[in-house]
C-alpha cells in the first residue's frame, strides 16, 4: 500500500466531508432531500466534465468497462445518495458520520472476502475496536431518541453500499484514472435520482432561496459531491480500498465539532467515549497494515 501518497487527498475530502454533515442539515431549511440530491448531481457533473478534459482525459466510455462504470454511479452517487440525505433527515452529523466509518470495516471484509486483500488479525481487532466505538455512540444516541433510528439505519446501509462500491472500483482505477472513471460514473446515477428527485426540483422555487441555502447548495454539490469524491477516488487509486477507508475515520471527530459549534448538537459522555474507542480502533488497524505491509516488501 502507498498510504503516505493518498495521504493529502484523502485527508482534505475527510475535511470537506465532515463539514459537510452540518451543511446539509442547513440546505434542509428550505431544499427537500430529493431536491437536493437530484439537482446537487448536475453542476457536480458540469464541473467534473471540465476538469476530466483540462486535464487531458479521455470522456469517452471504453466498450469494455462502459457497464461496469455506470453501476458503479448508481449505487455510489445514485441509490447511496438517496439513502444518505433521507437519513440525514433525521440523524445528527455526529451519528451519521460516525455511521459511515462502519465502511472501513465492511470494506475491509468484502475485500478479504473477494481475495482482494490479505487477511491480518490485528487490523481485525482494529475494526472491531472501532465498531464497539460506533456501537456506543449509536447507543447514546438513540437511547435518548428513537425518532433518530430509522435515519441512523438508512445511513448504515449508506456505508454498506459505500464500503462495496469501494471495493468493486479499484479495478477500474488500475485501468483508467480516477478522474475519469468518477466522472463517466456520473449519468449513472441519473435513473435513481430522476425518478426520486424531478417532482420537488421542479416545485422548488428557487428564486427565493436564502443566501445560506445557495452556499449549502454549492457546497454540497461541488466541494463535497465533485472534488471530494473525486479526492476519494485518487486516494483509493493510492491505496488498498480498505486503507483509504480507514482515513474516513478522521470525518467524525471533525463533523461532531462542527455540529457542535455550528448546530449546538453537543455529544453526551456515552458518545464521547465512543468516538475515543473509534480513534483507538483506527490507530490499531493503521499499525498493524502497515507492520505487515513493511515485513511483506522486507522479504
């Protein structure tokens, strides 16, 4: 693994994601989540198109991964989008976000399961140790409020499309660059999200949004959903799809201050003792993959 050249990437789409949490909470004061999630897709798809020719690339499908690409889009920007701002609905940033860092953990198990990586018990008990972590904040959470429950599941099954669709795409980036196969992915998710999202876009009245909703807007649909997932998929394209999940670690902490600073969503001592559980678990896996990683190239 090259984690130290995914480092920067995936540690600035870590920064825009966790922020992102709050700022969608504050696109919701007047854009509904089909809305959103629609309309978020087309500029993203605009500013992706230019960046792919400025830079040389290719916007043609290459015939025999043409599929595999669109699939691709619509599970990871189609129906994983759908699930994720229906969840944020109701879930805090800070249980979402720690929700989704289930994904290094499910990632890393379709990885060793599809032979794609090996297995090593102690980036195992990492995963576990950061999933005992989830588990209280989940817990101190929604024990205090169960109106959270369906949102918080929807946004684990965000990560379990997520963690697959991670896995699934790093053959693409052994063959074409990540710019690419992120932004041929695209007009995938467009069978999803249409039929989801075209009755509220058009029934938004978008002449009268306030200044804060269009920043929210832009944000999220070009800082979180083009460059950030792009940032993503250069860091994946650096490293094992398990390792650059397991930089994903960093977006809770950094979405549970902002929702506190920001949203005056404070965490009780159940979930702050889990989000040290969680760092604990993170830095248990990183070792124990880099250990073996460095004994594997000694040899």
């Amino acid at each position: 693994m090259r984690l130290h050249s995914a480092f920067v990437p995936l540690s600035l789409t870590a920064i825009v994601w966790g922020l992102n949490f709050v700022v969608v909470k504050w696109a919701y004061a007047e854009l509904s989540a089909p809305a959103l999630a629609l309309s978020r897709l087309l500029p993203a798809m605009a500013v992706m198109a230019i960046c792919t020719v400025l830079t040389g690339e290719r916007l043609s499908y290459p015939k025999s991964d043409s599929a595999k690409i669109l699939t691709l889009g619509f599970f990871a920007l189609g129906i994983y989008m759908i699930t994720f701002l229906e969840g944020m609905r109701t879930s805090s940033p800070a249980d979402a976000s720690i929700l989704l860092s289930t994904s290094p953990i499910i990632a890393y198990g379709a990885a060793v399961a599809f032979g794609r990586e090996s297995f090593r018990w102690g980036a195992l008990l990492g995963s576990l140790i950061a999933f005992v972590g989830v588990g209280l904040v989940v817990f101190g959470a929604t024990s205090h409020s169960h109106g959270k429950l369906l949102g918080n599941l929807l946004i684990l099954f965000s990560a379990f499309q997520w963690a697959l669709c991670v896995v699934f795409s790093r053959p693409l980036f052994e063959k074409y660059s990540p710019l690419r196969v992120f932004t041929l992915s695209m007009p995938g998710a467009l069978p999803a999200l249409i039929p989801y999202g075209i009755w509220p876009v058009v029934h938004t009245n978008w002449l009268h949004l306030a200044p804060l909703t269009w920043f929210s807007f832009w944000y999220i649909a070009i800082l979180a959903g083009a460059l950030g997932f792009a940032g993503f998929y250069l860091g994946v394209s650096r490293a094992s799809a398990s390792g650059a999940m397991l930089a994903q670690f960093c977006v809770p902490p950094i979405a549970a201050i902002s929702g506190w600073v920001l949203l005056k969503e404070r965490l009780n001592v159940v979930q702050m003792a889990g989000f040290v559980i969680v760092a604990c678990g993170l830095w248990s896996s990183y070792r124990a993959r880099k250990v073996s990683t460095y004994q594997r190239n000694k040899r």
